[in-house]
C-alpha cells in the first residue's frame, strides 16, 4: 500500500483559494479535488518541476497555476501559491524571497 500524504496550505495559498471559492466556486471545488489527489500521488499526470526553483512543482488547474513542494521525510504536500498564471510566479517568488 501506497504512503498517504498530507496536504497543507501556505497562508498565501489559502487566502487564494478563498477568494476563489467567493468568486468562482466551481473552480475553487476543481482545485480541492486536485489537492485531495495529491494525498495518493504527489506527482499527478501533468505536474511539472519548476525551472529554477529545485523541488517546486506546478500543475494546472483550468485557469489557475497550483505550486507546491513535497516534504518526503514527513509526507506531507504543501502548496505554495494558487493564482491565474499571470500573477502565480511573481507571488511565488516573492514568497521564496527569490
């Protein structure tokens, strides 16, 4: 059997997807069901590694860029920024202080 993973959220990240859930809930509910794949697989059918940014990942939710990194040692997923893919790489940057 697989390992289970957690899934957390940053305050960026959760802020985000709360403003989404007010202004479109329907795609707030397509990305919950993305973060709850990622219990079972943290590496889901078309995540993509971040160039530059060693151990980041995105994967794309119609509109919206999620960006997380995976804590093997504890098993834990956490996602860093959720934004439109014009706004997502600034955020994470400057959450990253890159």
């Amino acid at each position: 059997m697989a390992a289970r993973y957690s899934v957390d959220l940053t305050a960026t990240a959760d802020e985000a997807l709360s403003k989404i859930r007010r202004g479109q809930p329907r795609d707030a509910e397509r990305l919950e069901a993305a973060m709850v794949t990622f219990g079972e697989e943290p590496h889901p059918p078309g995540c993509t590694p971040l160039k530059g940014l060693t151990g980041v990942w995105r994967i794309r939710v119609g509109d919206y860029r999620l960006c997380y990194t995976i804590e093997q040692d504890v098993l834990i997923v956490l996602v860093l920024v959720i934004h439109t893919r014009d706004d997502v790489y600034p955020q994470l940057r400057r959450l990253l202080g890159r």
